[in-house]
C-alpha cells in the first residue's frame, strides 16, 4: 500500500499540470498514467493569448513557452486574417504553436522529482468521506485522501463510481490536422493566417495555419458527419480538396504541398452527472469536453487546475476528511463556472453563425466582416492604437454576451 494526499489519475494535460502546481507547492501528491512519454494525439495545437494568460496563473508559463513556437516572431510576425476570400487584417501575432504530445511531455517535465511517476493503468477505485483507494494494473493499491480524475474521455473508472457521462452534441465538431509547405517559394508570405469560410453550405468554421517548429501546421474545422465523403477525399487528395473547398484561398497561399499525413478527430460534447461525490474530483475532459473549433479547451483545462490546485486542494487538506460538500466548492467556484458556460455557449454560437442561414447568423456574418476589415484599414492607416483597442473591446463585449447568454 503506498500512501499519498493526492492522487492523479491521467497524465494528460490537465493531470501533468495539476501534478506540476501541487508538486512545486509541497504537496504529496502521485501521478499515475500507463505512458510514460505521452504519445502523439491530436487535440491542442497551440495556445492563444487568453489561454497563455491563464497558464501565468498556474506558475507554469515560463516552463512550457519555450517549448512553442511564437507566430509573432516570424514573418515580420503578422497574422493575416481572412473573410469571404478577402484578406481584411494583418495584426500582430498572438499564437504559440505546439503539438499536444509535446506540450504534454513539456508539462511532465515541469513536475518536480519529489512526485513518484507511476507507469500504469489504474484499474479500480473505492472513494468515502475519509481515505479513497486506487487498485492499479501492476498490483500495487494507492491510499489517497483524494482523487483527482484526468483521464480524459475514458469512461471506466467513472462507471465504478456511478459517475454518467451525458453526451449533448454527438460529433460536434471535426478537426483535420496536417502540415503545408509552399510549392514555388521557400516560405509564406504571412506569419499565420486564419482563413473564415466563403460559403455556409460548407459547413466549415475556418482554416488556421501557424508555425510549429519549421513546419507550418494546418488545422480545419468543420461540422460535418465522420461519414461525409469530404473526409476521405481530404486524405486522399488534399490540396484539391482545399481549394475546393476554399477557392479563394490560392490568393493567399498560392500554390501549396501537403507534406504530412492528414490527420482526423471529432468531437463529442458531454457533461457529467453524479460527480458531486466524496474524495474524487474531475477535471478537464474527465469532468465536461469542449469543442475545438471554439478554441476554449485548453483555456478550460488551466483554469479548471489552476482553480483546484491554486485555491481548493490546498483548503481541504487543510481539515480533515473528503466529504462531498468540500468536493462542491470546486464545482461551483464562480470562475469555474463562468468560463464552463462561456465554453459551452460559444460552442454552440459558433457552429451556428459557420453553417446556420438564419437572417440573424447571416447579419451577423457580415457585421462581423466589416468590423474586421475596419480594424484591419485602421491598422494600415498607422492607427494602430485604435484597431488594437476596438479589436479588445470586441472581445470583451463578445465575453461578456456569452456570460449574459450562458
């Protein structure tokens, strides 16, 4: 029996992270995951600078940016914004490109050694008001005064517990990932760009092209069923298949090669039900997914631990026992909850002004169209201040609808 206060189950991010922020904290704590390098999956591929700025909060930035690679320091770092085929803004870049393995492994790295590293697969939990037991696949049992559960979309250990997972959104959202290099230039005129779609009928929430490394990485959202003939085509003839799908993006690009496999994910939405128990807390997918299109999840994964380990663990180890009514205060800290709803709303407010006809999502559309391309004449006019503070306020206004909806 090895004896610990906390116990994490899943080294994926939000495992890794928690793992890093209650180890450099003191706290005895164990990390328990059957890879010990974390493998290549397709989730997160870079982080934008509302995530960075919660990744500040955890203490961790300083040892995971390095590790990305920064939009803003190549191609004179302008990251050219696209609608309707028409190029309408080059604003400074913002976009820290990194494979989801890699920033895994970057975050493992930042765990202390005074965490042990148990390579297994946890096969079997028993929570109560007092100590909660971890029966693992190498033999070994773990005695926790709490669990942490960042397994992700596994649903095994969950179903021990009577934890239900309650899926809203089956295949959200698809995400299609690859690398692109130009055919007749050795680079790109643009540091990154992301490109809105020129038709509803597509069923596409955009093109974002960054840097990772030497390579530029593409990802494609789109809402579209994993039978679609779309999806076979795309890995069969890409770069047709772009161009078809985007005629206008050759004014950007030119001429462009596929160089690595295409890679394929959907996304699922679900939240969980009957979590509100002793001794165990979820967190991250394990708790409720995100759609990738929105670009909210890996925000949600920081703040989910930073709000864990920066306030509530801390606090409950602090008295005795783990009954559900401490578990509670994590589930309904405000700032938890503000940013799940903002996720989740904007999820859904996406998909609809991408593919919905509707005469508000089509006035929408184009507001948003001619907003831009006002920032965009406001910053090559050498208004730079202006463009920067309306395209704050946008965002901002935008944070704040979503919590008035939500």
């Amino acid at each position: 029996m090895t004896d610990t206060d906390v116990a994490i189950i899943g080294g994926g991010l939000a495992g890794s992270t928690a793992a890093a922020m209650l180890g450099r904290a003191g706290i005895r704590t164990m990390l328990i995951d059957p890879h010990r390098i974390y493998p290549p999956d397709l989730r997160c591929e870079k982080l934008e600078g509302g995530q960075v700025s919660i990744l500040c909060k955890t203490g961790l930035a300083d040892a995971i940016l390095p590790s990305t690679t920064f939009d803003g320091d190549t191609r004179g770092g302008k990251a050219w914004v696209a609608r309707f085929g028409h190029l309408v803004d080059q604003r400074p870049g913002g976009q820290h490109g990194i494979l989801y393995d890699d920033l895994v492994n970057a975050m493992r790295a930042a765990v202390p050694p005074s965490v042990p590293f148990t390579v297994a697969k946890a096969t079997g939990l028993t929570i109560g008001n007092d100590l909660q037991q971890v029966a693992l696949s190498n033999g070994t049992n773990i005695s926790a005064r709490l669990i942490v559960l960042a397994h992700g979309l596994s649903v095994a250990l969950k179903d021990q517990v009577g934890i239900e997972r309650v899926v809203t959104s089956p295949c959200h959202s698809i995400t299609i990932a690859f690398d692109i290099k130009p055919r007749q230039a050795t680079a790109f005129n643009f540091a990154s760009l992301t490109y809105y779609p020129e038709r509803t009928a597509d069923r596409m929430a955009y093109l974002t092209l960054f840097p990772i490394r030497t390579s530029m990485r593409a990802n494609l959202m789109v809402y579209r069923n994993m039978d679609d003939p779309l999806l076979q085509k795309i890995r069969r003839h890409p770069e047709q298949s772009l161009f078809e799908l985007m005629p206008n993006l050759h004014r950007l690009t030119g001429e462009i090669e596929v160089s690595s496999p295409v890679k394929i994910r959907p996304a699922d939405l679900y939240v969980s039900k009957g979590h509100r128990q002793p001794g165990i807390v979820l967190v991250g997918d394990a708790f409720a997914t995100s759609c990738p299109a929105a670009g909210t999840g890996t925000g949600k994964v920081f703040n989910d631990v930073e709000r864990l380990c920066n306030i509530h663990i801390p606090n409950w180890l602090a008295t005795p026992g783990m009954p559900a009514d401490k578990i509670e205060q994590f589930y309904n800290d405000p700032v938890k909850c503000d940013y799940d709803a903002a996720s989740s709303s904007f999820a859904y407010q996406l998909r609809s002004i991408s593919i919905d006809d509707g005469f508000n999502w089509r006035l929408q559309r184009y507001l948003r169209f001619i907003v831009r391309a006002m920032i965009g004449t406001a910053r090559q006019l050498g208004m730079i201040a202006v463009a920067d503070q309306v395209a704050s306020e946008g965002l901002a206004q935008r944070v704040r609808s979503l919590a008035n909806r939500a």
